[in-house]
C-alpha cells in the first residue's frame, strides 16, 4: 500500500524532537501569508490532530508544501529532504513523472511543488496559499 501524503506527515511531525515541534508550531503560526492556522487549532494537540489540522487548512498538496518549506526554515533540512521522496519524488526533472499518492502526480522541480491531476494534464504550482477546489 502506498504511503499517502497525510501519514508521511504525521509520522514526519511524529519523529520530531520536542523542541524541534515547538519551533515548528512556532514557525507555522508566525506565517504571513494564507491560509493561516489560529493558535486555538492546535493548542493541546496531539501530533495526530495537528496532521489534520493542516491537511483541512491547506489540502494534502499544500500541506505538504508548508511542512517542507517550514523543516527547512527550522533547520530540519535532512527530514525535509526525507519527506520530499514521498513516492519517490524527491527532485524531479520537469519531463519526469512520479507515482501518485491518489489520482494527483506531484512533482518537485528546482525547489517547487507541481500538481497535476493526471499525466496527461498541464502541472499546476502549488502555493501555500492555492487551494484545490475542485476534482
């Protein structure tokens, strides 16, 4: 069974240190740009429910995303490296492909994330700030 990109991050969030936890939470809330997470969502939480918290605040995608690019704020640069191979996508070229996680190809191309629905769709960037809407 593949590892969806919900449990490669609670177990990413889960193996950090106590301390590297507490700046990522830091990092996290001290984000300027949307979607932002409030304090009082994840307060209290177990590493379990702040996966879910950042799943339902940015998609799975953007999730993904905003955990890579705070690991890297904080120094946790070989667990960001870890987690980009999600499905063997570690730093793909812009003509390859990876496999899916769902029905969604995700690339990583020079330090950005690119989604697409299928192979044989046009990629889109993921943002911390997109959203997928639709399917």
């Amino acid at each position: 069974m593949a590892t969806t990109i919900k449990s490669a991050l609670a177990d990413t969030l889960g193996n950090l240190s106590k301390e590297e936890f507490e700046r990522f939470c830091h990092q996290l809330l001290d984000r300027r740009e949307g979607p932002r997470v409030r304090r009082s969502q994840v307060e209290d939480k177990s590493r379990l429910q702040f996966t879910d918290v950042l799943v339902s605040t940015f998609t799975e995608e953007g999730a993904l995303a905003a955990v890579l690019e705070i690991l890297k704020a904080i120094g946790c640069n070989q667990t960001a490296k870890e987690l980009g191979k999600i499905n063997d996508c570690d730093s793909a070229s812009i003509n390859s492909t990876c496999p899916s996680t769902s029905s969604r190809l995700i690339l990583l191309v020079s330090g950005e994330m690119f989604v697409c629905k299928d192979t044989n769709q046009y990629c889109v960037p993921v943002t911390l700030s997109h959203r997928h809407t639709g399917g």
